[in-house]
C-alpha cells in the first residue's frame, strides 16, 4: 500500500488531516469527503442471541475497506 501510495497519480483521503499525512508520501492528494448522512442511519438497541435469531432472518455482516 505504501508503494501504490507513493507512485498514484492521485491519491483521495476523506478528511483534511488524512490529507496532511499522505501528502508526505504524494503531493497530488486530494479530500473526497464522504457524503453519507450520519441521520439516515439510526442504530437500533437490539442484542439478539443466537438463541433468540430467527432462522428466517439471518445475521447480516457488513464489511467495509
């Protein structure tokens, strides 16, 4: 990561600080700010168990990179 880092012909971070420390290692770096609204996500208060899980509605996993 930190060769492709260093040999990009942009390199896109979300955050201004993000930005200060990358540019060390590629000058053409840039903020893309993420855009997805904190407000459309409300967690809910739900501590299932295996026990408790429905067969029918499986865990879901989320993934993020």
């Amino acid at each position: 990561m930190l060769r492709a880092t260093c040999e990009a012909d942009l390199v896109s971070v979300t955050t201004p600080a993000l930005k200060s420390y990358v540019q060390q290692l590629n000058p053409t770096t840039c903020v893309l700010p993420n855009y997805l609204d904190d407000l459309l996500w409300q967690p809910k208060n739900v501590i299932a168990s295996e026990a408790t899980q429905s067969p029918a509605r499986p865990k879901v996993i989320i993934g993020y990179m």
